[in-house]
C-alpha cells in the first residue's frame, strides 16, 4: 500500500531531528525510483534538473509545470519528497500562498522559498521585508492545511554573486523567525562561515548545497549540518557523460563504455 504522505511528513521530520542526512536530488520518475532503491531515506526535487530534462533553463518553467511534476515524483516513491519551488511563484506574498497551498496537495513533505529577484530587477535579491513576508506567507498557507509539510526558506546571496556573511545570516535569522523550519543558503563553502549559519539559527536545521570539496557526510555533521542535498548535480553529472559519449561517437566514431551498468539492474527497480 503506498506511503501515505503524513506518514512522509513524520519520517522527514523525524529525519531532522538529530544527525545529518543525504538528501539527493532525482529530475525524473525514473531517477526518483532508483534513488529509492539504493536506499536514501528522502529526495527533493531540482527546478534546474527537471527543466533540462524538458529542454529548458532554470527558472523557464511555469508553476503548472512544477506541480505536475511534483504530483508525479511523490506518486512514484515511498520516501518524503522536498519541493525545490523556487520563489514560489510569485512575486507578492498573497500569490505565494496560494502556490505553496498547491504543491502541499500535490503531495510534498517539504518545500522550499527562495528570496531571488525577478530577471532584470535591479537588485538580485527581493528586499528583505518583502522576503520575510513571503515565507511567513508560505508559513500560514502549511498551517492552514494541517499537515505539517516542512518549510525551508532559502537564501540566494551567495549564488546571485553576493555572498557575504552578515546579510545573508541576518537573513535566515529573520526568515526563521517568520516561521521557516529549515534554513539554507546555498553556495557556502567555508567551515567557519557554514559553522556560523549552524549557530545563527540554532536549534532550527541547516541544510546545506554540496560541492566536490572531499565534503563527507560526518565532516558536515560536525560542522553542524542536518541536511546535504545536491541541487542539479546529478541531473548534470548524467547529460555530461551521456552526452560527451555521444558527441565522441559523433566526432571519431569511437564508443566510449556503453557497456556500462548501473549499480542495481533497472528489472530490479522498474519491475
């Protein structure tokens, strides 16, 4: 019988209770299910990875787009899905509820809220009242509907080029405050700046953007981390392969590897 998603929510929020957990990012049904299969315990969407997979850019998908999207990756697994929807799609906090009510019935255990800008807006990020009154928007919209979906409120200074510490701390702090249950700022790299995110909004959890930095998991956790998740990195990581493979059998008619198999046999997962 298929997970029921208040039974989703309970272990995803079990889940960030205490240690730090893999949280990996699946851009189809078919990633979702094999990301199942090898055993994490909880996945979030990439708005990045699924917009490549239907030839678009990040940020080129419409909220319907998302949410049939969304619909489908939590229909197709057993595990908590987190909801990477980015600015909620809208501007004012009023239609940012309303989208936020929209994916809690798509069936989603977490989401997140990002504080970008609109394309060619004059400053990258939203000012920050209005970005406070988002998530607390996101905030009222989760508690209306009873189910205890998980919000995650993101800030974005460090990928939009302006990463300096106090203004984004002072953001999450705020952000917290609004009502977010997880904090994130993605693209923080150093030890001492991701420990001071850690401590800024104790006893609230961090999630962390991984990079190939030799980062485990237990080294975050001693940093202070609860949650590592991947963003459109393995989404990337499989069209590069693929895709240089091919454009080699292009350019040389040589094939690179074509024999090789993922780690568990697609009968065994898809069957």
């Amino acid at each position: 019988m298929p997970t029921s998603q208040a039974d989703k929510i309970a272990a995803f929020s079990a889940l960030h209770k205490e240690g730090c957990f893999a949280l990996p990012n699946p851009w189809d049904v078919g990633s979702a299910r094999y990301l199942q299969a090898l055993g994490f315990k909880a996945l979030a969407s990439t708005s990045a990875g699924f917009a490549w997979s239907t030839g678009r850019l990040d940020y080129h998908l419409s909220v319907e787009d998302v949410l049939g999207h969304l619909t489908a990756l939590c229909a197709a697994t057993d595990l908590p899905l987190n909801a990477d929807f980015e600015g909620g799609f809208a501007i004012a906090p009023e239609g940012v509820a309303v989208n936020v009510a929209r994916a809690v019935a798509a069936g989603v255990a977490g989401l997140s809220i990002e504080d970008r800008a609109a394309p060619g807006s004059a400053q990258p990020l939203l000012a920050l009242d209005l970005a406070v009154e988002r998530i607390r928007a996101a905030r009222a919209a989760i508690d209306a509907t009873g189910t205890g979906v998980l919000l995650t409120a993101r800030c974005e200074s460090y990928l939009v080029g302006e990463g300096t510490l106090s203004p984004t701390l002072e953001r999450l702090i705020a952000f917290a405050e609004a009502g977010a249950d997880c904090l994130y700022a993605p693209g923080l790299v150093q030890d001492e700046d991701i420990r001071a995110v850690v401590a800024a909004v104790a006893p609230r959890p961090v999630n962390l953007l991984a990079f190939d930095y030799g980062w485990t998991l237990p080294r975050l956790a001693d940093l202070g981390v609860r949650r590592v998740s991947l963003g459109g990195a393995l989404a990337r990581k499989a069209y590069a392969e693929s895709m240089t493979a091919a454009k080699v059998w292009l350019d040389t008619g040589a094939l690179i590897d074509l024999t090789a198999q993922p780690p568990i046999p697609f009968a065994s997962v898809f069957g």
